[in-house]
C-alpha cells in the first residue's frame, strides 16, 4: 500500500546513490520535477522482462528467496513491510528442493507440486527424485 518502504541495498549501490546529485532517483520525463508514477515503473518492468513478470511477481520472488536464505519468516515480513505474518506467508512459496528434502528427511516420498507452480511439471520432480 501506500507507505514509505525501506529498501537495503549493498554498500557499492549506496555509494553510487548517494553519489548522485539530489532528486528523483527516476524522474518522470512528462511531469517536470516528480518521479514516475508506480504504474508506470510496472509497464516498463513488464515490457523489459520476458515471460509473466511484473513487479507483484517480483515481490513474490525476491520474498521466497530471502527466506530461502534464512528461513525466517519475520525478516521476511519486515523487509516486504507486512502488518501481517498471514500476509507473508502467502507471498512466500516452499522452494521445491527444501521440500523433497524435507519429505526425505521424514522418509517420505517428495510431496505433491502445488497448484501455483505450472512450471513445474510431475515428470520433473521424479526424474529429481
């Protein structure tokens, strides 16, 4: 929604911002002295990159793989600045190799693939397991 989020960044990208002179980090080329509107980052986001990606797609992804990372779910939530856990749960998806680990570690056959992966067919994961 509408609010001020941080965004961490590694230490060479905070020096070639801060290095920049002052003002929109991407200023709009039509509205003389503000930056680009959210809607059109995410046109030009989903015209630059192939496939389905737009910027909630992005959000989704960059979510699994930081708690990929880490595993906790908190983090998660306060870098995607949630007021709710529930809320984070739903942008985070089971990497599909924690999960056949998981199932082996339990002695169980790798769990089914869940409807929101279509990527990701059954022929693919027995040819894993």
């Amino acid at each position: 929604g509408r609010r001020d989020r941080l965004v961490p960044v590694p230490d060479y990208l905070a020096g070639i911002l801060l290095a920049r002179p002052s003002g929109w980090l991407f200023p709009s080329p039509v509205r003389k002295g503000l930056p680009l509107t959210p809607a059109h980052v995410g046109k030009l986001i989903s015209r630059a990159l192939a496939g389905p990606w737009t910027t909630h797609t992005l959000r989704h992804a960059f979510a699994t793989a930081a708690f990929a990372v880490e595993g906790d779910l908190f983090a998660v939530r306060d870098l995607l600045c949630h007021a709710s856990i529930a809320t984070t749960e739903n942008y985070v998806l089971s990497p599909r190799d924690s999960m056949i680990r998981a199932a082996r570690g339990a002695h169980l056959p790798p769990p089914p693939l869940p409807s929101t992966r279509p990527h990701i067919t059954p022929a693919r994961l027995s040819a894993v397991s």
